[in-house]
C-alpha cells in the first residue's frame, strides 16, 4: 500500500529542494519528479521524499482531515 501525505511548501532551496510542512513538522523534499511550477504556499503530496503532485488547498484540507479523522478513531 502507498500512501501520499499533503504537505505545504514553505521555502524552495537550489538543486530543486523544497521545505515542506505538515502539522509542524517540517521536511526537505525532492522536486525532481514535478512536471509542473511549485511555489512557495503550494500544497503537494510527498511519497517517500518527493513531491509527485500538487494539489489544491480544499483538496490538501480534505486529504488532512481524513487522516485526523483515522487517527482520532485509532485512539
């Protein structure tokens, strides 16, 4: 099973690397495998250190919220 997790770019660095943030913490991600522009304020979906997609911010939200949503059931 893969899972994609939303994070937000925060700041974008040289040799195409991006802080990304989710729920505090933060991460450096690849953008390598981006076809499209990624900008600070994005959201994009990280699956094991890169960035595969960008998403909407209703999207990122949504996607957020079910994983709260599990997570609350888990405890």
């Amino acid at each position: 099973m893969c899972l994609a997790v939303p994070f937000k770019v925060v700041e974008i660095k040289e040799n195409n690397i991006a802080i990304c943030e989710i729920l505090g913490i933060k991460k450096e991600i690849l953008l390598d495998l981006m076809y499209e522009p990624v900008n600070i304020g994005d959201y994009v979906l990280i699956h094991v250190g890169y960035a595969i997609t960008r998403l909407n911010e209703a999207q990122a939200q949504e996607t957020l919220n079910m994983y709260r949503e599990i997570s609350d059931a888990n405890y």
